[in-house]
C-alpha cells in the first residue's frame, strides 16, 4: 500500500483500476525514412494538418454546445498554430532535406518550440506549452495512428493516473469512463486544473511522481476528501474505502430528493442557500441542486480564454447566458477579482515581492479603468434581463468603495449617451474579506447595499497565513475564534444596520460550521451547488434556538482544536450517519 | 513597385500579446502580400514572422512592451499602417469587438 498526498479538485472518492499515461507519450517508431519515401511522408504530414484542423473545429462546436464558449475559445490559438505557414514549412523541411519520417520531423520542431516557450518571461506563456504539446500530440496521433491507450475506448470504469493532461483530454473526461484523476503535476489556476474543477469527479493533482509509481492495473483509490492516493489499498484500507464510497453515493442520492423542499428550520426560520458558480453553464448544475440563486458568480474564468482580454461583448454574453439560466432568480456579480493567485496576467516586467497584499482584485481594477469599466458596462447590460447585484471585492477602505462607484455611474452615463439599454437601480455591494473592512463594518453598512463575508481571504488576512504554502497551511484554520469572533461581529453590526449580509466562503458549504452560522443570524449561505443538499438537510433538522445556543458557547473557546471538536459533536448529533 | 517600411509601437492592451490578440494580428498580416516581421525592441528580440500564430506568440510581449512591425513588399507602406493601428488600439479588446 502505498499513500501520495495531493491538492484534491473535485469532491469525493473514486475507487478503481488504474489506466497510467506515461509522460513521454508517443514512441516514434522511425527517425528517418528512405529517400523515395520522402514525398509520400510530406503527403502525411499534410494530410494530418487537415486531419487536426478538422478534430479541432468539430471539438470546439461540441465545446460550444456544452462546456460553453471560454472553454471553445482555449482551442482558437491551436486552429491558428496548424494553419501557420512558417511552421509548416519548417517541419516539412526537415522531412525533405533530412529525409526524417512525418512523426520524427514533427516532434523535433514542436519540442524545439516548446523549449522556447520555456524561456518566456511571462508565466502565462510558460503555460502554452502545454498547449504546444496537446498540438504536438494530435498532430503525433493522426500522423501514426492511434496506436496508445485512449480514454474514449475504455470499456469499464477506470481510474486515470497521468503526468499531466492538456486541455483537449480533459475537456473530454467527460465522454469516458474515467471516475478519477491523479496527475503528477499541480496549479490550481491551470486550465486543466479548472477544466477538471468543472468536470466535477474526483480528483488529486499536484503529485509530483504518481505516474511513475503506479503501473496499469494496479488498484488506486482517489480520495479528493482528504487529499489523497493510495495505491494498492490492503484489505482493510479499500473495504473502508469502499464502504465511503458507497455512503458518498448513498447520500449524494438521497440528499438530491431534497431539492425541491424549502430550506427552513424546525422552527420555521427561512435561509437562503445560494450557489458560489465558476462558470455561465453552472447556473444549471445549481439550480439542479436547488439554489435559490447564485450568491457568488466568479467572472475571472473569462481569462481562461488563451485569448487574453475578454470584450465586453463576451462578457456581456457570458454574464446574460448566467443570468438567464436563473431564470428570475437573483445573481450576484463580483467584478475581476484578478491578481495574486488568479490567472495572475502576470504581465509585468518585475514581479511583485508580496502578491497576496499587492496590486489585486478591487485594486487591480482601479488600477486599470479602461477594464474595470468594460466589465461593469457589461454587467449593467445583462443586468436588464433578470435580478443581479453587483459585488466589489477586497475593498479595505471606504474610499475604495466611492471609487469604484464612480466609475460605475460614469459606466451607466457612457451607456446612456450611447442610448444602450441598462439597468440603473442594481444592489451594489461589497465582499468583506480584509480586516480593515471587518473593523469598519458600520461604516460600510451606511453606504453599501449588501455586504457578503468572503472568509477565504478573510481568514488568510486575519492569521496572516497563505493557504497554498504547505509549511503553514496548518494554521489555516476556520475554526480560529478570531475568525468565529470577527463574523459575530460583522453579523451583529449587518442585522442592526438592517443590511442584507451574506456568506460566500468555503465556511458556508461545510457541515461544521452551519449550526454556527446559522446561530449568529446568517440566513444566506452561499456556497457550491453540490454542498447545497446536504447544508439543506441541516438546517432543516436544526433549530435556529439550538443554533443560537451552539454559537454562543463556539465563541467561548480559546483555540481551534477545542472549536472543532464542540462543532463536530454537535453537528454529529443532528447527522449522525454523515462524515462531518 | 517593392518597398520596405517599419514603425515602432506599444502594446496596450492589459494581456499583452496572448492568443486571441495574436490571432487578430496573424489574420490582418495575412492580407497583406509583403513579408511581415515583428521584434520586441522591450526584450532586444528577434525578428519574428508576423504572420506566423506560433512566432507572434513567442514575441513574449506584455503590456507596455515596445514592437517594432516591418514591412517589406508592394503593400509594405499600407501593411505596417494598418498593423501598427491594431497594437495601438489594443487589439479592439476593450471595445466589443
């Protein structure tokens, strides 16, 4: 038995055979080729141009139809590097002149570019040569055939372990057999890693050796629950495992048939279970999972397109087909909250010493007008179609927050010189989630029409702690009374203010702390769609008297350890057959 | 009658030159007959084929970042022109394009 500790994408657990891709992917069987061959070589070469160029247009209409346009748009740029000319000449030269066979010829100058991609400046560009391999390798496969594993001719569930997987092969999990990944290599932001967030199985990525390890055949349980891969469970370890897993499914099942039921307390209080969504097409998933609105759209995803800065028309699309799939239901709109570690637009020459406290998020999009202004355009647009509330995050100070609402009216007097529809009157609120802007809560609650507690960063802020470093993640701790203490606070201060005070962090989709919550007033929990059911199956057992109860005695303890164990014993005591 | 004309410009668009802008600039290069090329003067680059998606990518051109766009052919005057007024105009991103 072997355990490998990961960063887990995706919920649960899956158990079963693993299907291994090595990372040198295609073994090319010859360098060169006979003269007299040369001539049909280029002929192959050429026709496994066309043969790509066609995959890909026929991929990006699926893409279209189903994962929506951002993930269609990460394969515009292949489409045009098989187009290019200079490229194609380059490797049909090496074939002509030094009589290399199609496969040989192709993958000596993919890898040579690849190699120059490396030495880019800006991280961003690193990242393409993912890209460049995924072309490399469709152009390998139609050149020689498929000759290796592939995932779409599976015939029973498999778990696949791989050293990395581009985009194209993950946006096509889907359409497979797989149950779960484990790959060798990590990075939350990577278009993978988000491709594999949307796919929503189980995963672990950011293993370092996993695809060497294991072999095909050998049994792998991804546990996305606790971050882990154990190869070749002993008995003991995969009954309990399967066991899990078979609960996982128990539950998932029967959480589902709450649905359609009202989340509301034995004693009759109503809470709002909203959705925290990454992407346009999870307005669905949500609303299948009974959301009664999204409480949180993310709109960073719009730079996942390769392409670089989203036009407001894209945006405005995006931000219509989310509000549209609501159908009437309120959506929450955070304007970019890019910077730090989201899809950084690394683009500077020097890089900045502290990310975490730099030029990010509300400050990123002070920083750069023009962009801000598009996105808000593009929201008071889309706005006209439904319920949406505009959110800034990060603010640290009130300032900010004017700013910001400057340069949304000069937005709004742009779209009414341009006699553009839009929607004037819209909730415009803000993320708390620094504790400047958690000290000040009164004063905000003055001026802003909703404040919503992000306590992912909040908490970061307040421990002074950064998550994603493994030597301190430890101390990462939502059960710190400092963070129990400082949403007491700001709840207080929101319910005497009378302003409407919501929860988007991971906090508000855990078990653990919903009887919390829940006990220092908060009636608006927004989190993601698959933790709505069972978060709803809590509140519907608890009652808001016992809530306030547990709250209070929660804020009487002096660290974490004690916080979590008083919160799992209660909580255990209305679930008691759930993995709190 | 062949000539050759190049022009110094400043990307401005907050991406820099990734995919979807260099896509933009391969399609307009295209419909030119001259022979196009790119240099990043900001990292004393090479001249890159400009309308090649994988070398445009290569210019590794960020924000702020100095090109040089040159020309060389019939409608070299035309090319560097229309070429230059896309980088300046940040690649019609911000506008809705």
């Amino acid at each position: 038995m072997e355990i490998l500790r990961g960063i887990a994408v995706g919920p649960g657990i899956a158990i079963g055979e693993a299907v291994v891709l090595d990372a040198e992917d295609f073994r090319i069987p010859c360098r060169s080729v006979a003269r007299a061959a040369v001539e049909q070589e280029r002929e192959k070469f050429q026709q496994a141009v066309e043969g790509s160029i066609g995959e890909l247009e026929r991929q990006t209409q699926w893409l279209l139809g189903n994962l929506g346009r951002e993930a269609a748009n990460v394969f515009a740029w292949h489409i045009g590097v098989l187009k290019d000319a200079k490229l194609q000449q380059g490797i049909l030269r090496h074939i002509q002149e030094k009589a290399y066979s199609a496969a040989y010829a192709t993958s000596t100058v993919m890898r040579e570019y690849q190699r120059r991609f490396l030495q880019m400046s800006d991280p961003l560009l690193v990242e393409r040569i993912r890209d460049v391999r995924d072309i490399e390798r469709r152009l390998l496969r139609n050149i020689l055939g498929d000759t290796r594993e592939d995932l779409a001719h599976l015939t029973k569930p498999a778990v696949l372990i791989a050293h990395d997987l581009t985009p194209t092969q993950t946006a096509q999990l889907a359409d497979t057999l797989v149950t779960g990944v484990a790959l060798d290599v990590g990075g939350a932001t990577s278009h993978t890693a988000i491709l594999l967030h949307s796919w929503g199985r189980p995963s672990v990525i950011g293993l370092n050796d996993v695809s060497t390890r294991l072999s095909g055949g050998d049994t792998v349980i991804i546990d996305a629950v606790n971050q882990l891969v154990i190869a070749n469970p002993d008995e003991t370890t995969l009954n309990e495992y399967r066991r899990q897993e078979s609960n996982y499914t128990r539950l998932a099942a029967e959480l589902d048939t709450l649905r359609d039921l009202p989340s509301i307390t034995r004693d009759g209080e109503s809470v709002h279970l909203l959705s925290n969504v990454e992407f346009p097409h999870e307005a669905r998933t949500s609303l299948a999972k009974g959301a009664e609105g999204v409480g949180l759209f993310r709109t960073e995803f719009l730079f996942l397109q390769p392409s670089g800065f989203p036009s407001e028309e894209d945006q405005y699309r995006a931000y219509l087909e989310t509000v549209r799939a609501m159908q009437g239901r309120p959506v929450t709109i955070r304007t970019f909250d890019l910077g730090a570690d989201k899809y950084t637009q690394e683009k500077r020459y020097e890089h900045e010493r502290n990310p975490m406290l730099g030029l990010r998020s509300i400050r990123y999009s002070l920083a750069n007008v023009g962009m801000f202004k598009t996105q808000l355009r593009a929201i008071l647009r889309a706005a006209v179609e439904g319920e949406v509330r505009l959110m800034f995050p990060l603010l640290m100070s009130l300032m900010e927050f004017r700013q910001a609402k400057m340069t949304l009216h000069d937005a709004m007097e742009d779209l009414e010189e341009a006699g553009i529809p839009y929607r004037r009157e819209l909730p415009v609120g803000i993320m708390l989630e620094t504790p400047a802007a958690a000290i000040q809560v009164k004063e905000f609650c003055r001026e802003v029409d909703f404040i919503s507690i992000g306590t992912n960063d909040l908490l970061q802020y307040l421990v002074a702690v950064d998550r994603g470093n493994e030597e301190v993640s430890r101390f990462y701790d939502p059960s710190h009374p400092a963070l129990l203490r400082t949403l007491a606070d700001v709840m207080s201060a929101c319910t005497k203010a009378g302003r409407d005070c919501s929860l988007c962090g991971e906090m508000a989709g855990s078990p653990l702390y919903a009887l919390f919550l829940l006990g220092i007033g908060l009636r608006s929990f927004s989190m993601a769609p698959a933790n709505i059911p069972e978060i709803k199956k809590l509140i519907r057992l608890a009652t808001v008297a016992q809530a306030r109860r547990v709250a209070r005695r929660a804020l009487t303890f002096e660290t974490e350890r004690q916080v979590t164990s008083y919160l799992r014993e209660e909580t255990r005591k209305l679930l008691p057959e759930d993995p709190i | 009658m062949n000539s050759s004309c190049s022009c110094e410009v400043e990307v401005v668009n907050a991406q820099g030159m990734h995919a979807r802008p260099v896509m933009k600039f391969v399609d307009l290069a295209s419909q030119f007959e001259s022979e196009v090329t790119v240099r990043n003067v900001s990292r004393r680059g090479e001249d890159l084929d400009g309308k090649s998606a994988m070398h445009l990518m290569l210019l590794d051109a960020a924000q702020g970042a100095k090109l040089r766009i040159s020309a060389s052919g019939a409608d070299a005057g035309a090319a560097v022109e229309a070429l230059a007024a896309l980088v300046r105009d940040g690649f019609g991103m911000s506008e809705g394009a």
